[in-house]
C-alpha cells in the first residue's frame, strides 16, 4: 500500500485538476461536458494508434516508431485513391498495400535483425519511419488532401433539457468513436476465438516456447504488422477527414508514445484507457489550464497540448515506471 | 596505412597511457592538423565553409556529445535538439543582458546551463531506460520547444519570436568571415575532441560503459548509476549546449523559434548510429554524412542530366536516410567506425593477411 502512494497521489491531483474548472464554477456545466466529449474522442483516436503500438510490442517486442509514419500513408494512399474510384474500393486497395507493406518490413527489416538488441530495433523502425515518410510524400504527393467519409460534419445540439443552451456534438466524431469502439471489439475477439489470434497471444507471451510448438514467428509477425497497419488506415481516415491527410498527421500521431507509456506497453486495455486519459488530460489542460498560464506568465499563445501529453506520461514514468497495466520488470544479473 | 608498429616499446606509464601512443599515428595526426590549419584555408571557398565545413564541425560537437550519452553510456535520447535550444538561447540572452562577457565565456555557461537542464530531464533515467526513456526525451524536446515559441522573454519580446545574434569577437578578434569562422570552431572541436576522448577512457568512462552494458551488473561491481547516467546526461548535454550556441551564434546568425525541433534531434541520432555508437570517430563520420548527403542528393540529379524538383529531393532525401538507417543497422551495426577499423586492420596485414 505504501508502494503504491505516490500512484495515488498522481491520480487523485489530475482527478482534481480535472474536476476543478466545474467545481470553482470557472466554466458552465455544459460547456464543460463539451470539452470533456471532445477530449474523449480525441481520446479514442490515441488509443487507435497506441492500439497499433501496442500490438506490434507485445507480438514482436519491437517498439514501432513509425506508427505514425503509417498512419501518415495509409490516410495519404486512401485520399489519393479515393479521388479515382469508390471509398470503399480505396480503403479495399489501401488495406492491401498496408499488407503488402508488413510484408516487405518484415522481410526487410525485421527478419536480418533477430536477435539483436530492442534499441537496434527501435532504431531500425526510425529508419522505417523517414523512409515512409518519404516514401509515401514521393508516390501520394505532398499537398493537403481530403477524404469525404460522407458524413455530415455539422455538429448538433443534444441534451438540451438537460444543460442550459445544450452541447454541440460532431455526428462525424460520434460515428468515429463508434468505430473505433467496433475496430477494438473485433479485435479482441481476433485474439481470443481465431487459431491465429491464439498463435499470436502465444507468441507474445514467450517467443521460444511459440516456436517450439510450431508457430511459425516469421508468419505470425507478418500477421501482426498488417493488423497494426489496418489499425493504422482507420486511426488515418477517421483523422484525416477531420484534420486533412497531411504531414502534421504523423505527428500528432506520435502522441500514442505517451499514450503506451501511461497504459503499459504490453497492455490493450492500458492503450485504450491511456489514450482516453491523454484526450481528455490535454484538452482539459489546453481549454482551463492554458488561458490562466498565458495571463499569469505573458506568454505568446497556448499550446499546450504539444507537450502535456508527454509531460504527463514523463510523470508516471517517475512513479510507476510500467505504466498504468504493464507487467512490472524485474531484472537478473 | 602500411605501417608496423614492430618496435616501438612502451617503457613508461607516461607512454602507455598517452592518446596516440604510435608514432606513425601522432606524425599523420599533426600533418592532419596542419592540412587542416595552413592549408584548408587557402585553398576552399566560401560557399564551402558556409554549407559544408562550418555545419560539420559544428554538428561533430554536437554529434560527440550525443555518442557521449548514448553510445558510451547507453541512454537513449530523442531529444538532443531542445538542449542545442537551450544552448542557444542562453548564450543569446547571456549576450544580450550582460555585454560585457567574452564570448568564450558565454559559450562555457551556455553549455553548463545546457547541463543543468539535461541533468533535470535526465533524472528519470534513473528509474527507467532504453525506449521509455526515449519517450521522457521526447517530453522535453516538445516541453523546451515550446517554452521558448511562447516565453517572451527569452526571445526578447521580438515580434516573430525569431532572434539575431550580435557579431562574435573572442580575445578582440572579430569572427566573421567563413575562414575565420572555421578556424575557431576547429579549435573548439579539437578542445572538445581532446575532452571526450581522455574523458571515455577515464574512470568516468568505464563507470559509463559498465553501465551500458549492463547496469544491473555495474551496480553490483560497486558503480553509482546515479553518478554514472547523471554525468553522462550532463556532460552530454554540455557539449550539445555549446554546440547549439554555436550553431545559433556562428551558422544560423539568427534563428526561427522551432529551429531545433525533433527532427534535428532524429539528425543528431541519426549521425551517431551512422558513424557508430561509441566511437569518436564515428561521431566525425556521422557528423560528415549528414551535412554532405543532402548537398549531394541536391546537385546529383543536375549532375546526372536530370534534374529534380527540391520537393522531390527532400522526400527522396528521407527515403535514403531511411533505407541507410536499415542497412547499416543489418549490416554493420557499429557503423562507418567499424568499417573504417576493419579497412585499417586489413591494411596492416597487407598483403600477407596472416
């Protein structure tokens, strides 16, 4: 219990960080709730990427850097294609390409280098991340594109008898948060009905003992790697039809490093919840706590939602450094 | 290259423990020097200094400092650049508030104000390592780079959040010309290079790499890792902060607010692996790499016939840093360094290779 304190001081401060702005009446209760929703889809599409993450660590102990650099080309080769056939018959095609892409990362990067040390690996995936970068920028192009998902995109107003003046909801992230709600149940029934989703939890639980009965690893990251990029093209089309499919994509999709630190690098709850913390934690941050700290310190302009995720999971780092659901470490000499 | 060392006895512990104890490696060194010193020069012009040679030395200071943290001590670090911020920005505001330091001066506390936050944002690595300590890293390239976009006070209260830097002048000599500039950041370099290199094979050192290694071990041997990954942090951090005051101060002149941003820390990384993780000299071929491929990707098309668009030269520019990146990784993972001590070995055996 006393371990544990630190922990729960950490939590119980971000609970009343949280709950202050209602509390001091510094904001109206629906507008409040507003910024709450909107945190949490956020929230959802952090956790879609860190899902990405997490998956590829726990099935190849690989830390993927370049996550977000597949979401960049997934969301870029589903606008390009989209302005030449059907949507579905692009993501269909986009799928494939991502596939194809496991494929050849596999082939190519990660099979020359069993056996090597985790950070030799973290690095190779930085390698993997410029290359797709510009990779992607070179056969997609550069420009900002749009992808039309054909949802209305003006917000409603729900819950008037409830909160005074109502609260304005984005159809287009309800249906987001919908299916990413959707994308991590059949996940999770992936895992636990299918025989490859059986090998797969195998293989993440000990690498040799998978290969002795027969897995075969090389198949099974394959596997892996598809799945995270298919995970990647959702996070990347939802985000690129609200955002636009550009650049500053791959960065925003960086946040999932944090958001893995905070849940537990092998943890699929951990991703989901962290994501929702994170959300929710930096937009809070940016709406009530952002305006105080310009006035108080003549700042040029908030912000800080650049780096409050990161502060954030450099915070529990310092109290419980396997995150929120990791399996605690221990080391032998 | 072809050369024995046949004969040459270590008779003194004066000779066994000095830097370059064969006498064929101290003559090509002076004469390296002195290429480097009275001929260099005379010889190059401007547009070199300005794009190839001035970046080089500046960024081997910077690249030495990061191979300090990461190759010697084994921290990983995704934030390098925000420290170069820091450098940066304190040696401007320590020029701007208090004119009457000389610029060395300047230099040497930017570099310990550099240390002293490397140092705070190395204090997680004493609870965790490898990726997760790459995240903390990351938390203070984008925490740093936003302090000073939004912290008026650092820039000056200027309107664009961009700074100008005030014309260098070291002991009454005014810098500003490509020669004179390269002249000093070669003798800052060769301080820097003299530093690290007895600094790696010092007690300091060792204690860094034991707990490269593996730490649990080096504890248990009797090593602080507290000492050992806090001195690395800050000695590290040290050289990066002098390397970005001189950057902001002798290349860039004047500077946006995200002129050190994460994919100049990426660079940083990048050269150190390229060149080869504990390596010094791997630090010098890294840093090398970096400044001329991009320059070579951009002349190469015209070169070739067939010229290319600056877009597509920077995507392609990414696509073979990547690939590079790989490759070097599958095949030699220790990097240029490695490549260059085997090329070494082989030559001295030549042509008997038994």
């Amino acid at each position: 219990m006393k371990k544990n304190a630190p922990v729960i001081a950490l939590c119980a401060a971000l609970l009343i960080g949280l709950l202050m702005p209602l509390m001091t009446g510094a904001s109206p209760p629906g507008f409040y709730v507003e910024v709450l929703l909107g945190g949490l889809m956020a929230g959802v599409l952090y956790s879609l990427v860190a899902l990405g993450f997490a998956l590829i660590f726990k099935a190849s102990g690989v830390f993927n850097f370049a996550q977000g650099a597949m979401v960049l080309f997934a969301a870029l080769a589903v606008a390009r294609l989209a302005e030449r056939m059907p949507l579905w018959a692009a993501i269909v095609l986009a799928i494939g390409i991502m596939i194809v892409l496991a494929w050849f990362i596999e082939r190519l990067v990660l099979r020359p280098l069993v056996n090597q040390d985790p950070i030799a690996l973290f690095m190779a995936t930085l390698g993997v991340t410029f290359f797709l970068d510009g990779f992607g920028q070179t056969v997609w192009g550069s420009d900002i594109y749009s992808i039309e998902l054909g949802i209305a995109k003006e917000p409603v107003m729900v819950l008037q008898s409830i909160f005074q003046g109502g609260i304005l909801v984005n159809k287009e992230d309800f249906m987001a948060a919908l299916v990413a709600a959707a994308l991590v149940g059949s996940l999770a029934l992936f895992f636990q009905k299918t025989p490859t989703g059986r090998a797969l939890r195998a293989v993440a639980d000990d690498h040799q003992a998978a290969q002795s009965i027969g897995i075969p690893l090389n198949r099974m990251w394959v596997i892996v790697w598809a799945v995270a990029g298919i995970v990647a093209l959702v996070a990347g089309v939802i985000w690129g039809s609200k955002l636009g499919v550009q650049f500053s994509l791959s960065l925003v999709a960086l946040k999932a490093l944090p958001v893995v630190i905070l849940g537990g690098f092998t943890s699929v709850p951990g991703a989901i919840i962290g994501g929702l913390i994170i959300g929710v934690g930096e937009k809070m941050a940016e709406v009530f706590l952002g305006p105080p700290l310009v006035k108080a310190f003549d700042l040029a302009g908030g912000g800080i939602e650049n780096w409050f995720a990161y502060v954030l999971a450099l915070l529990f780092l310092l109290v419980r450094p396997q995150g929120l659901f990791g399996e605690k470490h221990i080391d032998r000499v | 290259m072809f050369y024995r060392e046949n004969g040459q006895f270590k008779s003194s512990y004066a000779s066994d423990q000095q830097m370059l104890p064969i006498l064929q490696d101290r003559v090509l060194m002076l004469g390296l020097l002195a290429f480097a010193f009275l001929v260099v020069p005379f010889v190059i012009s401007d547009y070199v200094f300005l794009s190839l040679l001035i970046p080089f030395l500046i960024l081997t200071v910077a690249a030495l400092g990061l191979n300090l943290l990461v190759g010697y001590c084994g921290q990983i670090s995704l934030g390098h650049a925000a420290f170069m911020a820091v450098g940066a920005y304190a040696a401007y505001n320590l020029a701007l508030r208090v004119p009457q330091l000389s610029f060395l001066v300047v230099l040497v506390l930017a570099g310990l104000i550099a240390a002293a936050v490397g140092v705070l944002f190395g204090i997680p690595s004493l609870r965790i390592k490898g990726l997760y300590l790459g995240v903390a890293t990351l938390a203070a390239q984008f925490f740093i780079d936003w302090v000073f976009a939004r912290v008026k006070w650092f820039t000056n209260y200027a309107h664009s959040g961009s700074v100008q830097t005030a014309p260098l002048e070291v002991f009454g000599w005014t810098v500003n010309s490509p020669v004179e500039k390269y002249l000093f950041l070669l003798c800052v370099l060769i301080v820097f290079t003299i530093v690290a290199n007895n600094l790696v094979r010092g007690h300091i050192g060792r204690a860094w790499m034991a707990t490269r290694d593996m730490d649990v071990a080096a504890e248990v041997i009797g090593i602080r890792p507290v000492y050992a990954k806090l001195t690395a942090f800050a000695i590290s951090s040290f050289y990066v902060g002098v390397a970005g005051a001189l950057w902001g101060f002798v290349h860039l002149g004047s500077w946006e607010p995200l002129a050190f941003n994460l994919t100049l820390s990426l660079n940083l990384l990048f050269m150190v692996i390229i060149g080869g993780l504990g390596s010094l000299l791997g630090s010098y071929f890294g840093a090398a790499f970096i400044v001329v491929l991009p320059i070579v990707l951009n002349q190469a098309p015209a070169w070739l016939g067939a010229p290319i668009s600056t877009a597509m030269a920077s995507h392609l520019e990414f696509m073979i840093f990547g690939a590079l990146i790989v490759f070097f990784l599958i095949v030699e993972p220790h990097g240029l360094a490695r490549l260059w001590a085997i090329g070494k070995e082989k030559m001295r055996l030549w042509p008997f290779p038994h």
